[in-house]
C-alpha cells in the first residue's frame, strides 16, 4: 500500500513538473516577437543616428517599463512608418504584453498664460505584424465647451474684416493680434479634432493665406507646425 501510494505521489509530482516547464516553455515562446521594425530614439546612450533592432527596444522597455520619449522614428523595411519630435511634445510607450505596445502622444498647447502637455492620440503597436495603429476610440485627456466650436468660427471671421490682422505689414501687427491668434490656431486644431467641426479644419488650412503674420515668427511657425500636425494625425 506505502509502495502504491509512493508510485503515485511520484507520477503526480514528476507531472506537476512537467506542468510547470511546459508552462516556462510556453512563455518562453511567447515572448519570442521577430519583428523587422528599426527604431531611432533619443534616450541616454541611444544615439538617434544610429537605428537599433527591436530586440535592443524590447530588452530597453523591459529594463525600464514605460519610457517617455521626446523624438523617435521607427521604421519598417527603410521606410519611415511611425515619427514624433520634441518640438510637438512627447510620448509615453509602454509595453502591455509581447505583441502589444501602447504609444500615447503628449501635445504642447497653451494653458493660460503658460504652455502645458495634454495626451491627444493614442497608437496601438505590434512589433510582429509590423503595425502601429491609431486607436480612434481613444477619449484625449482634454475637453472644451460643447459648441465651443461655433464661437471659434465666428471669431476667427471676425479677423477678417480688421486691416491689423489682415495687413502684410508684419511692423504694423497689434500684439493682441499675435496673441489671439495664438489661441485661435489650437482652438481651431482641437475642435476639429474633439468636436469633429470641419469649418474649423478648413480655417486652419487656410490661415496662413487669411492671416500672413502667422508665419512672420519663429515661436508663431512652432505653435502652427503643433497644430497642422494634430490636424494631419487626426486625418490618418
């Protein structure tokens, strides 16, 4: 009987085991992604001119777990397929699980008198496939009034008809100008974006032509590349 029951504590244990590294096995499986995306980061001793593997990016996000990032290119077979530099904002990646790595993209806009960061877009990437994917379901961590949109329009018409916003003189340019027009170009990206309002989008695709002194300066270009280019990421 003690041999009998010995026999099968034996064969229960050997199998547990054998459970258990099958299991180790399985991860181990798991977790080996082959994906032929380069990636180009700027991060401590990572020299942006230099494109590393995936395999360098994994081992990188499984030192550190979520990385926040201010440029980086990723391509796929030599062609650019994903990009973001410091002068939009930053993007925070973190890996959910082997095939699974979240991007989300961090926009400098102007809060006040002050600029803040507010995550706008949020990307889905799968090394394997090779993809990176917006996710437009994705809520941006920021709100505006309900029909905020329709006021923007008005008062980006309003401009118009004032021969100080419309004047080539750059030297003849109020500074309220300047400073309206700051907050009108974001508030034009960001409805267009949370309110889906396309007379915003047409606006902004045209105020450089309406208004020439938004490209008279070089902190007044920055603001507007932020913006166009939110526009273009919501589009894609």
């Amino acid at each position: 009987m003690k041999n009998t029951l010995y026999i099968i504590l034996t064969a229960l244990l050997f199998g547990a085991c054998g459970d258990s590294t099958n299991s180790i096995n399985t991860e181990k499986k798991t977790e080996a992604v082959k994906s032929t995306l380069e990636f180009q980061i700027d991060y401590k001793d990572w020299n942006f001119e230099t494109p590393r593997t995936y395999e360098d990016f994994k081992e990188l996000l499984d030192k550190k777990g979520a990385i926040r990032l201010d440029n980086i290119l990723i391509k796929q077979e030599g062609n650019d397929l994903y990009d973001f530099n410091q002068n939009l904002g930053d993007v925070l990646i973190t890996k959910n699980s082997p095939n699974d790595y979240t991007i989300l993209e961090h926009y400098i806009i102007p809060i006040g008198s002050v600029y803040g960061k507010s995550a706008i877009f949020k990307y889905t990437m799968d090394p394997e496939k090779g993809t990176i994917i917006r996710d437009k379901d994705f809520v941006p961590q920021l709100t505006i009034y309900k029909y905020w949109s329709n006021h923007i329009v008005k008062e980006y018409d309003s401009y118009l008809n004032d021969t100080s916003f419309t004047t080539n003189n750059i030297e003849a340019v109020p500074y309220r100008a300047f400073e309206n027009m700051r907050f009108l170009m974001f508030n034009l990206a960001l409805a267009t974006v949370l309110e889906d309002c396309q007379a915003c989008e047409e606006r902004l695709n045209r105020i450089e032509t309406d208004y020439s002194f938004v490209s008279s300066k070089a902190y007044f270009k920055q603001n507007l590349f932020v913006c166009k280019t939110i526009l273009r990421k919501f589009k894609m």
